[in-house]
C-alpha cells in the first residue's frame, strides 16, 4: 500500500513538473522524438522491405528447386558473373531427362521454362518487349498460377504446342481493357493465339517481373517462336515430393546433370541448382547490415536527445533546489527526491518517444498509399508491434540514463542549504 502511495505521490511531481515548465518539456521531447523517428523507421522500413522481398521469394515455393546457369547463393557485390556466363543454359531434353530418371516418390513435379521479350498487338494497341513466359504444363502446378477469367491451358494443349495463352492483368488490361478478355486473339511476333485465361492481379513485384506482366505459353508453342539458348534463365523446376529433404533431392539431382552432361569426376559442375532459401539468406544479411547502419545513425540522434533531456534535468534540478530542500525537511526521503526526477526524465522521453512512433505511422501510411498507386499490393511498409515496443523501450533507458545523474544530484542536496537557494 505504502509503495502505492509512493509510486502515485512521485508520478504526480513529477507530472507537475512537466506541465509547470511546457516550453523546456517540449524541447525535451522534441530531441527524443526525432531520434526514435530515426532508429524506428529505418528499423521499421528495413523489416518491411526484407518482409515484403521473403514473401515474394517464397511464392516461387521453398520445397523447390531451380537447375539453372546462375547460382543463387553467391550474390555479393564481387558476384563473378564471368565465369558463368559462358555455361550452357539449361534444356527441354534435360528437363525430360529428370523428370524420367526421378520417381514421383521423390519430385512430385518436374517443368521447364524459359522467358524471351516479344512485341505483341491486339486491336491496333502495340506492346513492344512483353514479357513472354513459354512453360512446361506442370509449371502452373508448381508456381500456383491462378485466373481471374477463364482457365488453364490443358496438358493437351501443351503437348501439342497450341497457340493459347494466359494473359497477366495488367497486359490483358493494356491490350483489351478492363474485363474477361478470354476468347481474343492477339500477336505474339507473327503469331496469332487465343487468350484461354487471365490471372488475378497480384500487384507489382520488387524482384522480377509480376505475373500482372506476363504473357504465359505453352513452352512447345515457344519453342516454335524462340530458341531457349538464347534464353539466359532457361531453368528446369521440380517441387519436391512430401517428405524428401531438399538438400537430398538436390544431391540426386546435382548428380543426374552431371551425368547427362557427362562431366568427369573432380570437375566443376556447369550448372547451378538453386533453392529459394539462398537468396533469402542473403537478403537477411544485407538487411541486417543496412539495419546496423540505420541504428548508428540513429544512435547518434538518440544521444544528442539524451544530452539535451539530461540537460533539461539540471536546470529543473537548480530551479527547484528550494523545493527539494522544503520536501527532504518535511521528511522526504532520498529515494523519493531520486525517483521524482528520474520519473519525470522517463516521462518525458516516453512522451517524445510515442510522438516519433506516431510520425513514423503518419509516414509510413502515407508511402503505403503512394505505394498501392504505383505497384498495387505488392508491397506495404508496416510499423509492427515490436517495433513500437522496441520505440518505446529505447526511450524509457534513455530517460533513465539521461535523468540518473541529475535525480543522484538533487537527492544528495542538503536541506538547509537548499531551502536557502533563491
């Protein structure tokens, strides 16, 4: 009960003491809310940016794999882009081969893909580099393509290379409009086909090219049109079946390509196969090295904060001496003086801290608005919980920092002498 009184006698000071001196309190604040506005945005936005950039990697399926040119898991900025250039990419006669030599047991799905940039009309409205996806038919499978309007090509249709494509949102609305476009023709180079489906809008993406920009084939009616060694991401995807490990269906895989290409033991491999886990851990120690960098900058505003809260402590610590004098005379204890300044210290940077929170959430909503306009709902900056707690926090220890040594000094003040100061 006797704690009670204290803690609720002290918080009442010291909240006087705030209201009592509004300019010097806003000063205060204002120091402590433009550091935690630092620290928690650049927190805030690197977490949404290595959230959003996780979740988008992940759709591509994190039991999958991608046998490929390129490796993954060697992304920095020294990446020796030269020495894979000249790999052969991966073919359509490879993807058979895998999908014949691995059971079902163990990849439950085996497709083969490759992009190339074509001009594609329809109605007298041109698109010049379009984006054309030719894929395998287990591909859709693996990658979870949905429509909005119409459907799927079949198997049928892809064995036999049909002139039928499945149209991204934003293309089929460029082309035809608002609205089920299923049943047009297009171009595609000097090809006509069918458009059979158009996919959900899923937004723009900040890794490659949305699905809303795609032009999907079948990749038999591609390879009419195209030469995948022209492709530079030609790639066979299988999804691993359930329960096989990734890493061992990558072994086995690893070593079938050897063998079809008939590499000699002790040579390196001329192929890569990627899972998505190896960019995401790039990614997260990228982020993790801008965050730190974000903090130091941070750091350096939370510090000229609490010099300026300390500060602010001092000359409240010598304008009130008579004060304090008057309360430790009346029999107030060291405690008491101690822990009135201190809490008012605490008070003010939790004040300014709240207030910085808030401009971080007035910011963010406002990009998150100019981020729909521009790339829809493929990205959202988010303030999360722990990142407020962790605001918050930050502020409290620098109120407690920044108000120790002024809350000691009052506290050790003589009473006599300090009912004497003017």
């Amino acid at each position: 009960m006797k704690v009670g009184i204290f803690i609720a006698e002290t918080l009442r000071v010291s909240i006087a003491a705030i209201k009592q001196n509004k300019l010097r309190s806003i000063l205060s604040v204002l120091g402590i809310s433009i550091g935690i506005y630092c620290i928690i945005a650049v927190y805030a936005l690197v977490h949404s940016l290595e959230m959003n950039i996780n979740k988008q990697f992940t759709k591509y399926g994190t039991n999958v794999l991608f046998v490929q040119k390129w490796p993954w898991d060697e992304f920095t900025e020294n990446y020796p882009w030269w020495k894979y250039l000249s790999r052969p990419v991966t073919s359509p006669d490879e993807a058979a081969f895998l999908e014949d030599k691995l059971p079902i047991s163990k990849a439950s799905l085996v497709a083969y893909t490759f992009t190339r940039n074509d001009k594609v009309s329809a109605k007298g409205i041109s698109l010049e580099g379009a984006n054309v996806v030719c894929v395998s038919h287990q591909y859709l499978a693996i990658q979870s393509v949905s429509v909005e309007y119409g459907r799927l090509f079949t198997q049928e249709e892809s064995k036999g290379g049909q002139p039928v494509v499945i149209l991204g949102h934003t293309i089929a609305s460029n082309l035809f409009g608002l609205g089920n476009s299923v049943g047009e023709n297009l171009r595609i180079g000097n090809r006509v086909c069918r458009v059979v489906g158009v996919c959900a809008s899923e937004g723009q993406s900040i890794i490659d090219n949305s699905k809303d920009e795609q032009i999907i084939v079948p990749v038999k009616f591609g390879l009419g049109m195209y030469s995948y060694r022209e492709s530079d991401d030609a790639q066979v995807v299988l999804e691993a079946a359930p329960g096989i490990e990734l890493d061992d269906l990558s072994m086995e895989v690893s070593q079938l390509m050897r063998q079809y290409r008939k590499i000699k033991p002790g040579k390196e491999s001329s192929f890569s196969v990627n899972k998505i886990t190896m960019i995401t851990q790039v990614v997260s120690e990228l982020f993790g090295q801008i965050q730190n960098i974000g903090i130091v900058i941070g750091g350096f505003a939370m510090l000229v904060g609490c010099f300026g809260v300390a500060n602010i402590m001092f000359v409240s610590v010598k304008e009130r001496t008579k004060e304090i004098g008057i309360q430790k005379a009346l029999g107030a204890p060291h405690i008491f003086i101690q822990f009135q300044f201190l809490l008012e210290a605490v008070w003010l940077s939790l004040i300014g801290g709240f207030i910085g929170l808030v401009f971080v959430w007035i910011t963010f909503q406002g990009l998150n608005v100019l981020l729909h306009m521009t790339m829809g709902d493929g990205f959202e900056l988010i303030l999360s919980a722990g990142d407020t707690q962790l605001g918050l926090w930050v502020s409290a220890l620098v109120g407690i920092v920044a108000g120790f040594i002024p809350a000691t000094q009052a506290a050790r003040l003589n009473p006599v002498e300090a009912m004497r100061a003017n």
